[in-house]
C-alpha cells in the first residue's frame, strides 16, 4: 500500500536575526539602508559622509548618529572606480622590523594624513626584487602612488610601474635614471666623506661592513674607492677589507662581522659600518677583547639612531634626515595625484657627518 507523501516539518515562527547580525550576510550595510535608519535621503548621507559642510547641521547629526549606532563603513572600493582615486599609498620596505626607516614612513603616513590619503604598507625584503609578483599585487589595487623605501626593482618590476602610469617616489637613494620622482641621498658622497674623515686622522687599514644588498654593495665600494684614492694621493700605503653581514643588521652580526675582519687584517684601525646597530656590536666587541675605542680602532655608523649618542663611546655616524624624505615623498605624490605637476620631481636631502667619541 503507497504511503502518502511526507509533510515538510513545521517550521515554526521565523526567527528574527540579532540586530548587531542584521547586515552581516551580504556585503555590508548599504548607503540606501545607512539613510533608512538616519531618516533621510541616500543623496543627503552621501553627502554627509563625504562632504559634511554642505548638509544642515540636522542632518548632518542624525548621519553621524546612524553610523555611530550600526558601525557603517562607506565602501570606498565603489567610490574609488567612480572617481578612478582609491586615496590609498602604497610604500614599500625591505624590512619592518627595527627599520631605520621608520622616521620617514612615521612623516610620511602624518604628510599623507593630512591630505587625506592612507598609508598601505609592504615589505619586499633586501636586494632586487626579481619576483615581478609583488608590484604586480600592488598596482593591481589601483593605489594613487607607491613610495620605494630603499627598494630596488628589477628591469621587469620598473616597467611595470612605467606602465601602471601612478605616480612612484623612490626613496632613501639618489639614482640617475628614476622611474618617476626621487627623494633620497648619495650613497656614494656619504662613503666619500666617511672616508676622507678616517684618512685625515692618520687610519691606513680599513674595513666596511655591509649588507648583502645593492645599496650596501655601492656604498661600499664608492668607499674602497676613496680609500685608495685618498692613500695614492697622500703617496701612502693603505688596505682595506670588504666585510657582508646579514640585513637587517644586528648587534651580534657586528660583533661577528669584526671578528672576522680582525682575523683577516689584525691591525685594522678603522671600520665604517652600513647601520648603527652592527657598529654597536662592533663596539661591543672590541671593548669584550679589550680594544680600545678609538685608541685602537675607530667605528663609523650610519642612521644616528636613537641610542647613539647615548652609548659610551659615543656613536660616530652618518644623519639623513628621515622626516624630510617623507614629508617631501608625501607631497610629490599627492601633487601628481590631484594632476598638479611636481616643481621638482630629483630631490637631494643631503647627510651630515655626526662626529663623536668613536671616531
């Protein structure tokens, strides 16, 4: 005998989702239901919202009420296609951690701040970035600029930016051939002055230590250079060693960076070093074996970090002004992106040679 047809269980009053839940199935709270709530026109909240001087102050408070009880967030995405402006930068870093970056991205999201824009950050790692993908990620979120903090792009990764037609600060260098605008410094001026400080103190035998980076890696160099050429023109005989050591730098890499140099030119008198933190291990180093600083040997730095000037001895060390880098990055960035032309898109901070008990 057939059975007759199953009925549906009942299903019973419908439930009522929780207020706080009310909005949270599908994309978010719309500006149409924002309104509802506020008890005014979707055209007055917009407005509201981005342009509050030109609603009442009625309106204007019962908007601001409404967002305040809901927790709206406008949909900036949607706003940005209208307008083709996401008013985010992008800036990128090798390193985040215990970055000597850091005063210039600090000036740089305050800069951008006050202009309305947001600061995205990334980190690329040291060296050249041969992974295209990484720019590729970041143009493709349509930022209105991109700041490089010391990041280097392969060929591929700069005709990517070419292309993107957004407008791109490199920072923390000053490079013949910038793919838009540079705000930075001359790592080879700076290797310059270290060296011709140390050679007019009577040091023959050098060493620098730097990271496994192009940066690094030139600065180095430019000061093997000067060494030479200061020891040829002062017809005296002079050495230096090129030392590596892992980025970013740290207290026990310089520490291990001068052991080396000492086990391969015992008499070394004078070390520059690409970053505060590894000549504070070189410090550390030679006053644990006993060396004198700088009776024995000098010890140049580079960032004027916080702590070297209050370390004994005194850190001698390269100052570049990190909070101008920024606010000048800042300000070319959003000059091209409102389609203001950039008075001066090649922009040389300078250095300072800091001289203390070191060196």
């Amino acid at each position: 005998m057939a059975r007759p047809p199953r009925k549906p269980a009942d299903p019973g009053p419908a439930e009522t989702p929780p207020p706080g839940r009310r909005h949270r199935s599908r994309g978010g709270m719309t500006l149409s239901e924002l309104a509802q709530i506020a008890g005014v026109s979707p055209m007055s909240a917009s407005r509201a919202l981005n342009a509050p001087a030109l609603v009442s102050p009625a309106i204007l408070a019962k908007v601001q009420a409404a967002v305040a009880s809901t927790g709206y967030v406008a949909n900036r995405v949607a706003g940005g296609l209208a307008s083709r402006r996401s008013r985010l930068v992008a800036a990128v870093l090798p390193s985040l951690a215990g970055s000597v970056f850091e005063p210039m991205v600090q000036s740089l999201f305050v800069a951008l701040a006050q202009s309305d824009y947001q600061l995205l950050l990334g980190q690329s790692g040291y060296g050249v970035q041969q992974d295209h993908r990484f720019l590729e990620a970041l143009i493709g979120r349509r930022p209105d600029g991109l700041v490089l903090c010391g990041v280097v792009p392969s060929a591929e990764g700069a005709r990517q930016l070419a292309a993107a037609r957004l407008p791109v600060v490199e920072t923390w260098d000053m490079v013949a051939s910038p793919i838009d605008m540079v705000v930075g410094f001359s790592h080879e001026s700076i290797a310059r002055a270290v060296a011709e400080h140390l050679l007019r103190h009577g040091h023959r035998q050098f060493a620098f230590v730097g990271g496994d980076h192009e940066r690094a890696r030139r600065r180095g160099k430019a000061f093997a250079s000067a060494i030479q050429a200061g020891g040829k023109s002062r017809n005296e005989p002079v050495s230096i060693v090129l030392e590596t050591a892992p980025t970013p730098g740290t207290v026990r890499g310089g520490r291990e960076a001068l052991r080396r140099i000492l086990a391969r030119q015992p008499k070394t008198s004078a070390v520059f070093c690409s970053s505060d933190m590894l000549a504070l291990g070189m410090v550390t180093e030679a006053q644990a074996r006993g060396i004198a600083v700088p009776g024995q040997i000098a010890i140049v730095g580079f960032g004027d970090a916080s702590f070297s000037a209050d370390i004994r001895p005194a850190l001698t060390t390269v100052r570049v002004d990190s909070e101008a880098i920024g606010r000048k990055a800042a300000h070319c960035i959003v000059e091209r992106a409102e389609g203001r032309e950039v008075a001066n898109a090649v922009v040389d901070v300078g250095f300072s040679l800091i001289v203390r008990e070191t060196a």
